[in-house]
C-alpha cells in the first residue's frame, strides 16, 4: 500500500483501485487495550483532484478487546470509510506526502485505532453488578461521636 507519485500520477485519469488485505498483528506489541486484531480488508479509489492525491477508502477488521467488567475478551467488528487527501503543500485536512511517496499502512493503522470503542462489554457481563462500597466507619475511638449528631 506504498505508491511513488509518479505510480499514482500514471492512474490519475482513470483511477487507482485499491483492493488489499493488510495484517497489522506485528503492531500490537506494546498495545494493553487491543488483544487480537484480523487482517483488515481494504478497498477503495485514489484519484488526483487538482494538485492532490485523494484516497476513499473502507476499512473492514475485527478487533478482540478485553471486556470493561469481566477482562474477558470480546470480537468488536468494524466497517468504516475514510477519506485522506495527500498533497505537495502542507493544508488543515491534508497530509504531506514525504520523499514523493504515500504510504497508506500507518495510516489505515491510526484510522483503526481512532475507530476501535473506548469501553466494550462482554454478553455475559450485561446484567453483572457490583456491590455499592459501604460507607468507612471510621477510626473506632470517634465512633461515639456519632450519636451527638
């Protein structure tokens, strides 16, 4: 998923049609919040809008998240479409393409990563409750204070 401009310039008028499988298991080294993660499944357009390299993308993974009650592990599936603008000249939404190539795997790798839920709970978890914490007692000598309230 790393193309040179003048690759992409050579199928700016007719398009690039992206359709990859990319494993990004090596990158969950290190990572506490994701257990396991599918190849994700990549499909898309690139395609030259002015003096900028425009990518639509969609994004299809599983990612196995540790549930936010039990630590069990939950499959969280993700489908989502992005779109990344690539250019020359640095701007708000668009990314700078550095030594005249655009390499997509790391950022697919963020997209995926801004996607995954904060918090997942397990099936089994739902109707799971904790008891209240009581209220602290208190030191023993001052409990006698108690009844002047």
């Amino acid at each position: 998923m790393k193309w040179s401009t003048e690759q992409l310039l050579k199928h700016a008028h007719q398009g690039l049609h992206i359709e990859e499988t990319v494993d990004y298991e090596s990158l969950l080294t290190g990572q506490d919040d994701i257990l396991a993660i599918t190849p994700a499944h990549i499909k898309g357009e690139a395609h030259l809008k002015g003096d900028d390299f425009v990518f639509d993308l969609s994004i299809d993974v599983t990612l196995t998240l540790a549930c936010s009650k039990t630590l069990k592990p939950v499959e969280v599936p993700l489908a989502f479409e992005v779109q990344e603008v690539f250019s020359h000249f640095a701007g708000d939404d668009k990314r700078l393409i550095e030594q005249n190539t655009v390499d997509l795997y790391p950022i697919v790798w963020s997209n995926i990563y801004l996607e995954k839920p904060l918090k997942v709970v397990h099936p089994d978890a739902k109707d799971l409750h904790f008891d209240k914490p009581s209220k602290p007692k208190g030191h023993p000598g001052l409990q006698d204070l108690e009844k002047y309230k």
